[in-house]
C-alpha cells in the first residue's frame, strides 16, 4: 500500500495534494470501479450493527477492497475519543 500511496502523490504533485481525500474516491480511482462510503457511527449502533456486519463479512468473503477512515477529532463521537485511533487518517484493511 505504500507504493500505491507513494504513486498517487506522485500522480497528484505532493503527499499533502492527497489530504483530505476520501478512501472510496481512492478506491474509484485505483480500481475503476463503483466504491461506497459507509458512515460507521450510526451503521454500527442498534439493529443496524448486524446489517453492517453482514455486509461487511459478505464483502470480505467477496474479496472486496476495503479501506477505512476517521473524522476529524472535533467530529468524533465521545465513545471513540480515548479509542486510540488517529483522527484525520486512512487506515488501510488488509484482509
């Protein structure tokens, strides 16, 4: 993923042209086809969490790229604040 990273900057003119980017325009990008962004925080609570969960296990079996990303700190929800996750970041899912 590095050297994917590495050749988007280069692409785009410089590491800090890929900032505020978005995970599935990356994967658009990258792949040519439809990517879908999923807001967690409410994906993840209530009756929802086992939808989300399903898909997420389907899209996995399906051997589906998969990347994730956060909010900005001021945009987070309490619960996740002392999560340890780097707000403003991309993590990528390797599965």
């Amino acid at each position: 993923m590095p050297v994917l990273e590495k050749a988007f900057a280069k692409y785009y003119g410089s590491y800090a042209a890929l900032e505020r980017g978005y995970v599935h325009h990356a994967l658009t990008r990258l792949t040519g086809c439809y990517a879908e962004e999923i807001a967690l925080g409410s994906a993840s609570r209530g009756a929802q969490k086992e939808l989300l969960w399903g898909r997420l296990s389907r899209w996995k079996k399906n051997g589906f790229m998969m990347g994730a990303g956060t909010v900005s700190k001021g945009l987070a929800d309490r619960e996740v604040l002392d999560s340890g996750l780097v707000f403003g970041a991309v993590y990528v899912l390797c599965v």
